[in-house]
C-alpha cells in the first residue's frame, strides 16, 4: 500500500555500508525508506526516511513492524541471513518479494547450497558439514560456520593440529552448532553479479577478487572488471543460481578456479551494483529496487561504457578517529566515480578481519582493467585516517 502521499514505502533490513547504494538509489526514486538496524550510528540512517533501530536477524520484531507500518515491500540487500527473513516477511504479510520463502531459505544456508549442487552436479569444493570436533578432513581446508556471513567462526586450516579448534570455533558461531568444512581451492577468484527474470539468467559484472591474507581471510580488498575467463565463470555461476531455483532478483556467486564457493540471492555488498552501473550502463540497485515492490522489470541490455573499472577498500590504522584527511584530493582524481568513507571521528577501529572492518571504499573507471585499479589504488592513497593509535 502506498503512502506519504503516494510514496511507495520500502522497508530496508540494513543501514551499514553495505546498503548505501540501494538507499541512495531508493532515495533517487523517491520511495519512502523504513531502515532497520541495530547500530544507532550505522552510515545508512543519514539517507532513511524513518529509522528503527532493531537487529537485522530480529524476524519478530521485523513482522510487527512490517505489518504496522504498511509496507509495500522488503528488501535485504548486502547482507546474507536478512535475504531469508525479507522473503518470510514478504510472505506473511502480503506484499510481493522475488524469492519465494523456501528459495531464500536455501540461498542463505551454506550447507543446504552445498547439498543441492552436490545433486545438480555443480562444481563446487569437496565439503562435509560435522556436528563434532573430533571429525577428521584433509588438510588444508577451511572451517566455516555454515549459517554465518563473512568472516565469523571462519578458519584456514593448514595443519591437522589445527582442525579441531577451528571445527570448534565454527560450532561455537553457528546458529545450528555445526561445522562446514570445504576443501582449500586456490587459484583466481571472481564474482559474478548477475540479474534474472522468470528464469534467464542475465550475467553482469564479472570482477576479478583480490582479497586479503588471514587472519582477514577472504576479505574483499578490491574488486577489478573485467574479470579473467569470464564465460566459464559466468556458466558455472548460472548453474548454481539455477540449482537453488533462483528464478527472479539478483544474484552474487564467487567462483574459483571453476568450482563455486557461494552464492548470494542479494545485491553484493562491496558497492557491486554502483561498478556494474559505471562499467554497463546498468541501474543494478534499480532493478533490485523494482523486483522488491513487484514491478514489471525492464530489458536488461548491459553494454560496455569503459574498458576497466575497479573498487578498491580503504583499510585505516587501529585506534580511534581523529581525522581525515585527503578526502577532496581523492574525489578530484582522475577517472574517480565515487568516493566513499563509512565513518566518522570517534569511531574506533580495530584490526582488519572482516568485511565490516573497512572504512570505505574508492570506484575509478579507466581505458582498461589495469589503469582502473591504478586509478583507484592512486585515489584510495590520497585518503589518510588519523587515529589516536597511529599517532603514538
């Protein structure tokens, strides 16, 4: 049901960095926002037309306020465990959502993804889900809590002496108390961000994923487009989005050397939509947008605007923020799309282990992949957070 005078209204499970790009896209079209999060200084709140500040994984509380705010749709985007709790919602409450609930209950459990590609024959690591410590698996391999985002209970294991604590450590972060543990793959890493409708699956950005050593394992440093062997990738990645029956919104797979590691039912959360819109001409947060509130969605027709085009992470000094400086410098550069800085002075920072720990982000566009990295490396340099710790 629309209101404030016509304005569709949509609630948002999320403020953090990860949702900036849909706010502001929703912001653009004029759609009332209803943003919920836990963190009372989460960066999103400042483009919220209302703001509650309850968990993302507070189905309960969700419901309630869906229902007595009236919303004409759901969203969760950047963020995994919401996706299922968006779609129940949705269901519960009557307004249309792109995934049905069963759908997005498999899309946000690791080991349930795990199991389907094992029956629809998609590459994929060697895995085993354990419900003990005292399992054996090759080595190396990685721990994971398999109903976790990011980073949490996650481990490189290269030595056997060293599985039974990670196995632990996962079943201590999982909500189910279980463990997945997955072969190590290693080689090239990319994502590809991809957009269905009643089925076809539409590839988009296919980035290159350079990420970081542990104990940041996994964190995404930067992103680079276009990606290597592209077609293979994208092939395996519609694989795995059709063997989860994601038939409708968009999708984020990371796939390595050929072999799926995840995939996503959401928008990415490292500004994927933002690239793909400078790189393709693609209003990515757009469609997002539209799938949410059941609207006809347009011909997607992707075509090149520049030949290169990357995101690079800002990663601060521990201690708390004093200072920033360089900020208009970076915004100046050459071939800068967007310059991003999630916090503010007297955030804390601490050291680097997940997503959550970057401080923002810098987009470029170039002639090629290489001189857009440049240009975003170059850029992101320019940019210096003063912290109390640094300053010692």
């Amino acid at each position: 049901m629309a209101g404030d005078s016509g304005r569709k209204r949509l609630l948002v499970l999320g403020a953090g960095p990860a949702q900036l790009g849909l706010l502001e896209a929703a912001r653009k079209r004029g759609l009332f926002t209803l943003v919920v999060d836990r963190d009372p200084g989460a960066p999103g709140f400042a483009l919220a037309d209302r703001r509650a500040i309850i968990s993302t994984e507070d189905e309960r509380g969700i419901e309630r306020l869906a229902a007595a705010e009236r919303i004409d749709g759901v969203i969760a985007p950047g963020i995994d465990w919401p996706v299922g709790i968006a779609a129940r919602v949705a269901a519960k409450i009557g307004v249309p959502h792109p995934l049905p609930p069963p759908v997005a209950g498999l899309a946000v459990s690791k080991a349930r993804q795990r199991e389907r590609f094992d029956e629809a024959a998609v590459p994929q690591p060697t895995w085993r889900l354990v419900a003990e410590s005292t399992e054996e698996f090759g080595v190396p391999c990685i721990v994971k809590a398999p109903d976790r985002q990011g980073q949490r209970g996650l481990s490189v294991v290269r030595e056997h002496r060293e599985l039974r604590p990670a196995i632990e450590a996962a079943m201590a972060a999982s909500r189910a108390g279980t463990a997945l543990l997955e072969e190590l793959v290693e080689g090239p890493e990319v994502t590809v961000n991809a957009f269905s409708v009643d089925g076809t699956f539409h590839a988009l950005t296919v980035t290159d994923r350079i990420t970081a050593e542990p104990p940041a394992f996994g964190v995404a440093l930067a992103h680079v487009w276009p990606g290597e062997d592209s077609a293979r990738e994208v092939d395996v990645a519609r694989q795995a989005v059709e063997a989860l029956g994601i038939t409708n919104g968009p999708s984020y797979t990371q796939v390595c050397a050929g072999r799926v590691m995840e995939v996503a039912a959401r928008l990415g959360g490292g500004h994927d939509a933002e690239l793909c819109e400078a790189a393709l001409g693609v209003d990515l947060n757009g469609l997002a947008l539209g799938a949410a509130l059941g609207e006809d969605i347009p011909a997607i027709d992707p075509a090149p605007k520049v030949g290169g085009a990357s995101i690079v992470f800002l990663v601060p000094p521990g201690g708390e923020l004093l200072a920033l400086d360089g900020l208009d410098d970076a915004v100046r550069a050459d071939g800068v799309e967007a310059v991003r800085v999630y916090r503010s002075t007297g955030f804390r920072f601490g050291e680097l282990r997940t997503g959550s720990d970057r401080a923002g982000a810098v987009l470029a566009v170039a002639e090629s992949k290489e001189e857009a990295y440049e240009r975003a490396r170059s850029a992101a340099a320019l940019i210096r957070f003063q912290t109390d710790a640094a300053l010692v």
